[in-house]
C-alpha cells in the first residue's frame, strides 16, 4: 500500500506542472504584458516631459508679461505727468508774479492726475496708527483723546492701500 502511494505522489507533481506549451503561451503572454506596460511607460514619460516644457514656457511667458506691465504702466504714468513737467518749465522761464499763479495751476493740474489714478489724500480727524505717523504729540483739553491736531505731511492712499502715511500732530 505503501508503494502505491509513492507511486501516486510523483504523478500528482506531474498533473502539477503545466506543460511545455502551457509554459510558453504563458511566457510570450507575459512578454506582450511587458511590451503593452513598456509602451505605456514611454508614452507617460513623453507626456510628462512635454508637461514639464508647456509648464516651463508659461513660467517664462508670464515672467515676461508681468515685466511688460510693470514697464508700460510706469512708462504711462510718466507720460501722464510730461505735462506738469513742461508747465513748470514754462512758469520757471516766465519768471516774475506770474511764477505765483503757475505754480497754482501746475499743482491744480497735478492734483487732478492724481485724482484720475484714483490716489486721494488722507483727511481723517482721528489718529490710525496705520494710516498716520504721530511725530508730535500735545496735551489740550480743547482737543477730544487721539484727535489729529496738525498735519505736516499729507498722506495719501489708492483705493485702500496706503501708499504714504501722513505725519501729524496729535493730542492725548
């Protein structure tokens, strides 16, 4: 009985192993999986790869286009003011009392460049450490606590960003 069971065991590892052709239809189907996954990798890197070239060309795209900005808006703003310039060439050439009433009109023009970029003086009645600097300070019973008494400096915002603090005088 015992022999008949040795006899049995090599023949299950034989119904075990699968046969020649199995074996090689198994491995050229692995081998076209590896191709189709090989192929599919290639395919990923190149669309990687031209990903990282768009992306590359939008950075340097970009970079140049806040540039350009930057300079065509400094170049009107400039352009702009040309006409405050040439005014106090004028006022200067002219001499005499008319030096008086062109300086009137230059800074009446230039207040209105001003008002046209959107950029307007400050007139608060009461101290905001973020849009004032206090450089004087009195005691006056006259004057409400934190009250802006005197204004040396104007100071001027855009919309509502400070672009100078003024400096002022301020009572306790």
């Amino acid at each position: 009985m015992q022999e008949q069971e040795n006899i049995k065991e090599p023949i299950k590892e034989a119904e075990k192993k699968p046969s020649k052709s199995k074996t090689d239809k198994k491995v050229l189907e692995l081998k076209a999986k590896i191709e189709e996954l090989e192929a599919s990798l290639n395919n990923e890197k190149d669309n990687y790869l031209r990903l990282c070239a768009e992306y590359d060309n939008f950075r340097k795209r970009t970079a140049k286009e806040k540039t350009d900005i930057y300079a065509n808006a400094t170049s009107k703003a400039v352009e702009d003011m040309l006409p405050v310039i040439d005014n106090f060439e004028r006022a200067v050439a002219s001499g005499g009392e008319s030096i008086d009433e062109g300086l009137r009109l230059i800074y009446s023009q230039f207040c209105e460049y001003l008002e046209k970029l959107g950029v307007k003086a400050m007139d608060d009645i009461k101290f905001d450490p973020t849009r004032h600097i206090a450089v004087m300070h009195i005691e006056d019973e006259n004057y409400e606590d934190s009250q802006i008494v005197e204004v040396f400096q104007k100071g001027y915002t855009l919309g509502d960003k400070v672009i100078r603090p003024a400096c002022v005088k301020v009572a306790n």
